[in-house]
C-alpha cells in the first residue's frame, strides 16, 4: 500500500506486537500520537486566528505557529517518502504529500514572506496551508491505524486473557508455578476453577464447563470430561482440571489463531494490487499536471504568476490518491478483524474476494450438514421383548464401545439400570458376542447375520436401509429379538442455510464417502440441489475440479478440514468447519469457523460481498473527490488551504467507511 506515514505505521505496529507480546499490556504509541495530533490542531488554530483578526507578528512568517503542525505531522511524511526513494527506489504517494508541502512553504517564501515594514502579515499565510496538509494526513492515518488496531482487539484480548503462569503437576502429585513457556507435551497440569486454560491438552482427571466465547464466539459453555479436548486462552468455570499438555505454547490453538490472523493483515487481495499499481502511476502524472496547469494559467489565462503558482501547488495537494490507496486495504482489514471477533478466521484478502463470486456450494455430508452423530430412528422387536429391553441388552453390549452406533444406543437407552456384561467377543465386521445377564447377546450387521429374517423384520430392515438408515440386528441365546435402526442427525440449521444460499442464487452439492441410499436420504431431507455418494477425498477433489472446468463462475468447498483437504486445495474458495481442533483445516481452508455453526456460511458469503462493494465505493468516492477537486483547482476555486481540507475529506471518508465494517453483523441475528 502506498499511503501517507507507511513506514512510521508499519513501525508502530510492529512495536505494538512487541508490546504485547512481551508484556500483554496496551501498546504506547496511540496516545503519543493523539498528542501530537492535539498539539499541531493548537498551532494550526493560532495560525487561522492571527491570519482571521489580523494580529501583528513578529517575524511572520518564520513565527507562524503552523510551523509546529509542519515539524510534527509533516516530517514523518518526509522522512517516510524519501526513505522510501532512496533505499527501495519506489514512488510512493508520501511523495507527492510532501512535495505538496514544500510546495506551499515556497509558495509562502515567493510572495515575499508576507510582511510589510510593521511586521505584520499582509496575506493568507501558506505556511498554514503546509501544516493543514500534513495535520490532515496525520489524522487520516490515526483513523485508519485505529481501524487496524480494532481489527486485531478480539486476537490481542486472547493474548492479554492468557495466563503466564502454570501449576504443572510434579513428582509425588506435587505442584509447581512454572512459566507457560516451559510446558512441554506430557506434563500434566491443574486448572483450577475460574482460571483460564494456559495450554492446549487433554482432561485426564475431573469435570467441569469450560467458556470456549473467547475461542468460538459460543456463548453456552461446553462440558468437558476426561478424554475431552481443551484449548489455552478457554475459561474454566468451576471444577477443578488436570490437564495433559499437548503442545506447546507456540503450537497452540491461540498462537495459531494470532500468526495466521497477521498474515492475513499483511496479504493483498488481487483488487488491492490494482490501487497500488495506480498509486504508483499517479504520483508523477501528477507533478506533470501541476507543472501544465502552471504554465496554462501563466501563458494562456494571464492570471499572472502568483495566481498560476497557487494553481499548480493546488494540484499537488488535491491529486494525491491517498483515498485510493486507503480505500480496499482499511476494508480488508476491518472485515477480517470483524471476522475475528466473531469466531471466524479469514486468512487473507483474496478469500473474502473470492468468496463474494461464488456461484456453487459444494458440502461434505459427515461432520458439515450432519453431526457424525447417530441417533436411534426407530426399534423393531420380534415378539418376545420390549423395545426397552431391546435398547438395554444392546447398551449393555455396546458399553465399552466408543463407536457412534454404540454412543446413540447408549444415550437412546438412558441412565434406566442394566445388567452388566462379560466375556467379550469382538468379530471385526460382523458384531459383539456376550453374555448379559446369564444370556447369551449377539449384535451383528446384516451382513454378519447368521440366521433367517422373518417377513416382517425383513419388510422393516429393507425399508430402513432404503433410507440410508444404518442397522443393528439382535439375537438372545441365538433366537433372533430384533433390529435397531439409526440415522445421520442433521447439523442445526443446515436446512435453513442451503435454503438460504438458494435464495441467493447459489447451487449447493453434497459430496459422502457414503452408499447412494444413505446420501440420498440426507439430501432429501436437507434439500440440497444435488447429491453424489460412495465418494473418496480423491473423488471429492476431482469433482469439485469438475464443477470449476464445467463453467462454474466460482466454487465453495465447505467441510471439516480433515479427509476434505484435498477438496479444499483445489476450490475457489474453501470454508472448514469447528477448525480449532484441526490443525489440517487452518493450514488448508482459506477461511476456517472456529465454531460448528453452519448458518454462517451464507452469512459470510452475503458479508463478504458487502466488503467488496464498500471497497468499490470507497473507489468510486476516492476518484469523483480527485477529479472533481483537480477541475476547481485548474480553475482557480481552490487553493492549498481548501483543496487540502477538500482532499482530505475524502480519506476521511474512506476510512469512516471501511469502519462501518467492523460493526457490521454478518451471523444472521
């Protein structure tokens, strides 16, 4: 970006994540330089006054109090522009804010200085309009260094939330405060309640609810049990953890979240190209004008020469592109520190660009539109058992289990008492064989079946699979009991969010390693505009691929960052769902959800539309101000003094706009 003050803001900045890093504190450079802004507003209005009442001076100029507005928001300008030339040989457009600059202060010099015999000014002194100038850059750069610091509010909040401090457990269940730092994977710690999570790990010992807002943007806690994940910078409500690292420091959910999050501020999109290349451009078509305006109103108009400078320095004020250089990277980056906030990491500029063009949505079943969550559908009994004594038996069998089938029959069945069972047999792809109770129990696919269906089981176990259902058949002493039939649980809100894509104009596809029938089931039920199943994440890729080389304007892949890598890389733009817990779905997907709430996902795309249209906006209002403020220039309407507070105005406005971004809501509240 080729703005006013960019070296000084890059050196602020970097200063300011050295601040935080190290002590977490607020960084000191805004209130210096809200200072030095309030200082040179000072001067500037000593300035007006004695040129508006006329007040005798000594020395006027050289005592003029804009002098002070000049040295403090116009030599940073300076240094920046001819640091800038000389040691990277680029033209920036600080360039032509300090040639503006000096331009007026030779103005100022070339009319005589402006003091009669008395000492008193006899003119308007352009010495105030350098400081104008250089004050009103100051001030634009302070906004739009203020909407960067807002973008990165949420990210350093985590940092300052984080403990430094950690009880890891020593020898003999002894513990000791050690430096985050120094944890390493397998140390165990203790969170005690009301702390904050200092490390990524797993719970080997309590239970309590852990606040994951400050992570996710999910305000209900989750409850954590041993062998459930937890992340640093979470807050831990009220029991006590302990806690087995996982990673260190550096590796962690939140140190993750904070790099990449910087080099998302530090990537262009490819619209931000295009106003760097005209920056570039501008800044010597610019000087040319001047100098033709000059001898135009000197030579054809006889305005005469004094009247034909303030033209051509008049130029030099009003033509810089500040506004246009201003005008797409304040927008990114307020977008991407509004998505921040809300629990949403967009990795760079380009993927809010290139989310806004999509046309196709195409989703992974498992995990996206559904939980990976069984649930039991429906029971069929054979005569001899209840459905809750089918439900027992086959909770008691599956108890050791942690598969999802286990899991659905186990939460089906409650916390109602059962007897316990023994001597396990596992067959691998067939079912378990126990006893329960004195009975001998049989769980098995249907494949593993080892006995003929009755027409009636048969009749239900056909029409269930039908609709992808996936089934349990039961046998007690080698009689056959019944069948339990389970189903995918859709994910909140997915049928609202296709529904709403749809309404948008965007095709939606679902893509399942699953059998036709089950995906079938699924799309009938979610209403999504196409299904294709029994596919590998090769298969997904290549379709995905497919859909980009068979004319789709731009495509979505929208999975949960593990088996959908693929499908990711080769995706116009890419969404991975519930990233935290995969460090493959940060690295892979251009923007990842911290959280599992898929109704943002049209949410985003409707958001980062609005992004783009603010970025156009702020061109087209950057370039209407220009054109229109170098016309009145030529003509003499304005001068240095009102073509700066005219020019000026426009990065203002920028600026302002590109802000309204960071408290737009885009999570369909």
């Amino acid at each position: 970006m080729s703005c006013p003050h960019c070296q000084k803001r890059k050196a602020a900045e970097a200063a300011a994540k050295k601040a935080g890093a190290c002590c977490g504190g607020a960084p000191k450079e805004p209130s210096r330089e809200a200072l030095s802004l309030w200082i040179a507003f000072a001067s500037l209005l000593a300035s007006f006054l004695i040129a508006y009442f006329d007040l005798s001076f000594p020395a006027y100029p050289l005592s003029d109090p804009a002098w002070i507005a000049v040295g403090l928001c116009g030599l940073p300008i300076l240094r920046a522009a001819c640091e800038a030339l000389s040691r990277r040989k680029q033209i920036t457009s600080s360039l032509l804010i300090s040639v503006g600059i000096l331009a007026s202060i030779g103005l100022q010099f070339f009319v005589g200085c402006g003091a009669d015999s008395s000492g008193t000014h006899t003119h308007d002194s352009y010495i105030f309009a350098a400081g104008e100038i250089a004050f009103l850059m100051a001030l634009g750069q302070m906004l739009e260094n203020r909407t960067l610091r807002k973008t990165r509010e949420g990210i350093e909040a985590l940092v300052r939330i984080s403990p430094k401090q950690a009880l890891r457990v020593g020898v003999g269940g002894a513990t000791e405060s050690v430096p985050v730092e120094a944890l390493k994977p397998g140390d165990c710690i203790v969170v005690r309640p009301d702390e904050v999570i200092p490390a990524d790990g797993t719970v080997v010992a309590g239970a309590s609810a852990v606040n994951q807002a400050s992570l996710t943007g999910e305000s209900v806690p989750a409850d954590k049990f041993v062998g459930d994940a937890v992340l640093a910078g979470t807050h831990n409500l009220h029991g006590v953890l302990t806690v087995s690292v996982s990673k260190r420091s550096g590796d962690t959910a939140i140190a993750r979240l904070i790099r990449l999050v910087e080099e998302a501020e530090a990537k262009k999109a490819p619209i931000q190209h295009v106003a760097d290349r005209w920056a570039a451009k501008i800044v010597p078509a610019a000087i040319l004008c001047s100098l033709l305006v000059f001898i135009f109103s000197f030579a054809f108009l006889k305005v005469g020469a004094e009247a034909a400078l303030i033209r051509g320095v008049t130029i030099l004020v009003v033509f810089c592109p500040c506004a246009f250089a201003l005008a797409t990277p304040t927008a990114i980056a307020a977008g991407i520190g509004n998505a921040a906030r809300r629990g949403v990491l967009v990795k760079s500029g380009a993927a809010l660009e290139r989310l806004a063009k999509i046309d196709t949505a195409v989703f992974d079943k498992t995990g996206t539109l559904t939980r990976a969550e069984l649930r039991v559908e429906a029971i069929f009994s054979a005569g001899g058992l209840s459905e809750q004594a089918i439900l027992e038996l086959c909770a008691a069998a599956e108890l050791p289990s942690r598969h999802p089938i286990a899991r659905a029959i186990i939460a089906r069945c409650g916390k109602t008492a059962r007897p316990a069972a023994e001597d396990f047999k596992t067959q691998n792809g067939v079912g378990i064989v126990c006893r329960v109770g004195g009975q001998q129990v049989e769980l098995s696919s249907r494949r593993g079946l080892r006995y003929a269906l009755p027409e009636a089981a048969a009749h239900f176990a056909d029409s269930r699979a039908a609709c992808g259902e996936s089934l349990v058949f039961l046998a007690v002493d080698g009689v056959f009991a019944g069948i339990v039939a389970l189903s995918d649980t859709l994910r909140e809100n997915a049928v609202e969010t296709l529904a709403e894509l749809k309404h948008a104009g965007i095709r939606s596809v679902m893509l399942t390693g699953d059998n036709a029938a089950a995906g079938a089931s699924v799309a009938e039920r979610i209403g999504v505009d196409e299904c294709v199943a029994e596919l590998l994440p090769e298969g997904k890729a290549a379709y995905v691929k497919k859909l980009r080389e068979g004319g789709a304007r731009g495509v979505l892949m929208v999975g949960d960052g593990v088996n959908d890598a693929p499908a990711f890389a080769v995706a116009d733009s890419s969404v991975a769902m519930g990233a935290l817990g995969s460090e493959l779905a940060v690295e892979t997907a251009e923007i990842a959800l911290l959280n599992d709430r898929i109704e943002l996902v049209p949410a985003l795309v409707k958001f980062s539309k609005t992004v783009l249209r603010t970025i156009h906006t702020n061109f087209a209002l950057s370039i209407v101000v220009n054109a229109g403020s170098v016309v009145l220039s030529a003509a003499g309407v304005l001068d240095p003094v009102s073509g700066a507070l005219v020019h000026n105005a426009s990065s203002l406005l920028v600026v302002m706009n590109s802000a309204s971004l960071l408290t737009r809501k885009f999570n369909g509240k």
